[in-house]
C-alpha cells in the first residue's frame, strides 16, 4: 500500500477520531500538568525531567528538549518505527475502522498476509529441527554461538532431504503454491517441487515489523554455496531489507549508530558481545535503499571491511553509492579489518571494547575519498595533480550542495595547490523563491498564522476573500485560510498533516509549537484584530504601488480611478 493508494479525507477522518493522549499514554504514560496539555518523559531521547508535551487541544506533541514532534502518524511513525503507509494501518487499526484504496490495483496486503504467516510456521519449524540435530548444535558451539542469541535471532536448521518443507506444508496445490510464492520451493523442469534449502543452518530475515519476509542458509561443511538467500518474492527484495535491523531497533530505542557487516554470523558475534548495532546487506553490494532506510534511525553508518585489494575495491564502490544522499547532519566512515579477520572473529579475539575503539578510529568519508582518489595520481607533479582534480571534481559534483561538498572542493584545492574558486562545483540555476515568512513578515501576519495554525476554528470568522498582497508570508495565509474552510481541519494535527509533503510544513509545525500569552476568551478578537490590520496594510501598499506608477505618468484611467476611491476610503 503506497501514500498515494489512501484517500486524503481518510486520512483527515482518521486523525478526527484519535485522541492522541490515548495513543501515546498507551505507550508513554501521561501525567496532566496545566490546562489540556499532558507530560512525560520523552521517549525519543534520555532525560530525567519530563519536556515531553502532549496537547490535546491541539492533537500534536512536541519535545522541549529533543524537539521531536508531530500528530498521531508521526508518533507512530517515530516511537514503532513504521514507514506512513504503515502507521495509517496501525492508526485505522487503533480508531477501528477500515481503510478504502483510491487505487483500482487490489491491495497485496491480503495475499501478503498469508506469507507471512507461513514464514512464521517454517521458522518454528526449522527451530524444532535445530534442537533435533546434534551435528547442527555442535556446529553453533564450535562458532561460540549462545542459546539465548540462537533464540533471539529465531536460529534454525534445515535438515538433510529434498522434502521436508514440501511435505510438511504443501499439502494441498494450493499450499505449494504458497510455498513457491515465499521463495521456500523450487519447481522441477519435469514437474513437481522440492525443499530450496537443505541441511543448511538457518538465518530467518525480519522485517523493521518483526515479520520473517526471507531466509538465509548457510552449510557446515566446506560446499557451495557457503550461502544461499531467499529469491526475491512479493514480500522480500534483497536490495532493500539489512539482516539484523531489526534486532538492532529492539534492542536500541534510539540507535546512535550502525555497523554494515558482511554476514550473518559477524552480525550476531557482535550482538553476543554487546555491540547491538550491526547490521548486513543480504549476498548483495549496499545500496541507496540500505542507505535511505538506515537513515531513518540513525545519523552514523559505519561500513567495516576486510583490509585487503577486494575490500578497499568494495570500501570505495560503497562510498560512490553514498554520494548522492551525503547530507551534512550525517556520518559515514570506513574501517578495515586486519589480515586474515572477519568481524566474527576479530571480536572474539579482542572483545567489545577494542573493537569499538575500532569503530571510533575508522576513516571519515572525506579522508577515504581522498586517500581513494590520491591513489591514482602522482600528486608530485602537475600533470598528476590535475588528474588528481579532474577524478575528484567528478565524484564531488555528485555531492548535493552543501556544507560537506564546499569542504570537500577546498580540501580537494588545497591538496592540488589551485585556488578553489577554479574547481567549484557548477552553480545550479537559481530559481526565485516564493516569499518566505521568515523575511520582514509583519508581526499582525505571524500572529494571525500562528492563531490559525493553533486554532483552525478561526477560520470560521473569516467570511469575506482577503485581498492579495506582495508581503512574505501572505499566500500562505490566503491558501491556509481556504484549505481550512475547504476541508474543515479539526485540530493543529489534522491540519499539518495536509501540509506533509509540502515545504512550508517545517515552518508551520514550528508555529504550531510556538508559545503565546493570549488568554483563550481573548484569541478570536487578537485574530481578527491582526487580519484587519492586514487589510490595512494591503490597502496602502496598494496606494503606494500606484502612487509610484503615477510618478510615472504610466498609470491606465482605470487605475487613476481606482487610486482615487483608495486615497478617499483611507481618509
């Protein structure tokens, strides 16, 4: 189910039928302070006071200390870490009521659905085979693996045979069907199906929701394939899902940092030894998608890698993927392993607290750029600096601009002795901005704003078409004004939901929050006191705009009238 599946006036009903002081006391209990705002300690970072601040009025929450804030999709989105299609479903689930889909394409949630039921049953499955096998345990005490990280990580066996699972769930056509559509089977050329996975240790892939979507296999022998993955199916796609992310968002409610790892077992040595952050791609090269989805969660990525030729060759593919999402609120960084060690074992061999100071001395983004890049050139000589310049201004023009891209060219400048300003990165066009609040709006326009933001019900006072005005912030206001009276927004938080997608939301969230001193009986008179002193200011900026065309001598007899009946009304 995408955003664009559910109908806005869902959305807004949805929202009109929760009481965010129920969904968040449910998970964040609550304690009334003043007025109908309620009090925790945020959930969202570490604190001993409570600066976490629900409105009922409003339905819309904000951190005084972390600044975290939103209405009910958000919260859900930040505190169960769902996507917005996600926290709909959950929130629908919440009010009890159903969701239609704008889209004529069936939902494949119903279909899904059956899926991941059935992954959950081979998981058991594979679990009780597991404690079954003797040789499979030995093999997971020779790899120092604990019982409690096997359960945690849903550990199991697929014993030898080609049809264990076939016979075991696929009963019926149907079922093997099912089967096939989960990635658990394999169709024979001549008819029929058997097990894909055969006396393989068992990885089971969660989702970010906990749901098994895939496997991983590995053998305990010597064979190949050491490893064999899940195909991709209606539920799992390689390029997007980290083996261990959702353990590492269980374990961690705010995850300060992650570690990509190359397999299964790095990733579950490491949580053994208390670094509950790793995270592994699943057979597949990272990917923007990796990247954008750990994003969500974290601001530090580390990559870790083995130390030799193939490893800086997969360390410096990895960071081109990264150029085009490199923001300047984010970390990237490099370690390599030392020479014959995987994470597995280097941990082992060192502990926890060696291998996160590791962690802390890996190469920056920048550094391993440069070093990357230096590499190919001989820096001693002209011809090999401006090599050196013309390979790196290459991969930095894929920068989006920025703070961390600036650096990047007069490093870039200094090391080839140039001056900066002769390997910049092309200016973009610049397009005008629409007019911004921010900029000389007049206090009776953030006033009025603000007033509407925090009360939609204001707009019910408004009945006559305010005039248009060239000040900054007073489209905004227009558009604010008729989008209320058009969709009949109950509260702050319905209302900065239509706004999701749309740029001026940043600002109106911040108005949303901002505190003011009007006592309540007195609101609708400061409203419509600052909505008239905007019509006066557009009545004289009207003047003054035909006053300068009349200096002129350019002005139309239409407008000589017009400025006439202005001045006359003024007076």
């Amino acid at each position: 189910m995408s955003q664009l599946q559910i109908p806005r006036d869902f959305i807004q009903l949805l929202l009109a039928r929760t009481e965010l002081v129920d969904l968040i006391d449910g998970r964040v209990p609550l304690r009334k302070k003043s007025n109908n705002n309620y009090f925790a300690c945020c959930p969202f970072h570490t604190e001993k006071s409570a600066s976490f601040s629900v409105s009922q009025n409003k339905q819309f929450y904000y951190c005084f200390g972390c600044g975290a804030h939103g209405n009910a999709i958000d919260f859900l989105m930040q505190f169960d870490r769902l996507s917005f299609p996600e926290a709909i479903e959950a929130l629908a689930k919440f009010a009890g009521i159903e969701i239609p889909r704008e889209s004529k394409i069936p939902a494949k949630s119903t279909n899904n659905d059956d899926i991941y039921e059935l992954l959950a049953d081979v998981t058991k499955y594979y679990q009780t085979q597991l404690r079954k096998s003797e040789h499979a345990i030995d093999y997971l005490k020779q790899r120092a693996m604990t019982g409690e990280i096997a359960r945690d990580f849903c550990i199991g066996y697929a014993p030898h045979g080609w049809d264990h699972i076939l016979n075991t769930f696929g009963k019926t056509s149907a079922l093997k069907q099912q089967l096939l559509n989960a990635g658990m089977l394999i169709k024979k050329e001549e008819g029929g199906y058997y097990d894909r996975f055969r006396e393989r240790i068992m990885f089971p892939i969660h989702d970010r929701r906990g749901r098994v979507i895939g496997f991983g296999g590995r053998v305990l022998d010597k064979s190949e394939p050491k490893y064999l993955n899940s195909p991709e199916t209606p539920v799992f796609q390689k390029g997007h899902e980290l083996y261990g992310l959702y353990q590492a968002l269980t374990a961690n409610r705010k995850l300060e940092r992650a570690v990509i790892v190359e397999g299964y077992m790095d990733v579950i040595a490491l949580f053994q030894h208390e670094i509950t952050y790793a995270v592994a791609t699943l057979g597949t090269a990272t990917t923007e998608h990796h990247l954008q989805r750990l994003f969500r969660y974290t601001s530090e990525i580390i990559f870790c890698f083995d130390g030799d030729q193939a490893g800086r060759t997969a360390a410096w593919r990895a960071l081109q993927v990264c150029l085009p999402i490199m923001r300047d609120d984010i970390q990237i960084r490099f370690m390599f392993l030392p020479d014959g060690e995987d994470p597995d074992s280097l941990v082992r061999k060192e502990g926890r607290s060696n291998f996160e100071q590791r962690l802390q001395a890996a190469s920056t983004f920048s550094n391993f750029f440069f070093q990357a890049i230096s590499a190919q050139s001989d820096l001693s000589n002209m011809d090999g600096r401006a090599r050196f310049v013309n390979l790196a201004t290459e991969y930095l023009n894929q920068l989006p601009a920025g703070v961390l891209q600036k650096m990047m060219f007069e490093e870039l400048a200094k090391k080839a002795r140039i001056d900066v300003a002769k390997i910049t990165a092309p200016q973009k066009p610049v397009f005008k901005k629409a007019p911004s609040i921010k900029a000389r709006a007049p206090s009776s326009l953030r006033l009025a704003i603000t007033l509407l933001v925090q009360e939609p019900q204001l707009a019910e006072n408004v009945s006559e078409v305010l005039p248009v005005f060239e000040i900054p912030g007073a489209a905004l206001f227009i558009e604010l004004l008729e989008n209320i009276k058009h969709y009949t927004f109950p509260n702050t938080g319905a209302l900065l939901e239509y706004w999701r997608d749309r740029k001026e939301r940043k600002l109106l969230e911040k108005l949303a929050r901002t505190e003011h001193t009007i006592p309540s009986e007195g609101i609708k008179n400061e409203f419509l006191g600052a909505i008239a002193q905007l019509k006066k200011l557009a009545h004289n900026l009207k003047i003054q705009q035909l006053l300068e065309k009349a200096s002129q001598n350019t002005l139309t007899p239409e407008e000589k009238q017009l400025l006439h009946e202005l001045i006359h009304t003024k007076k």
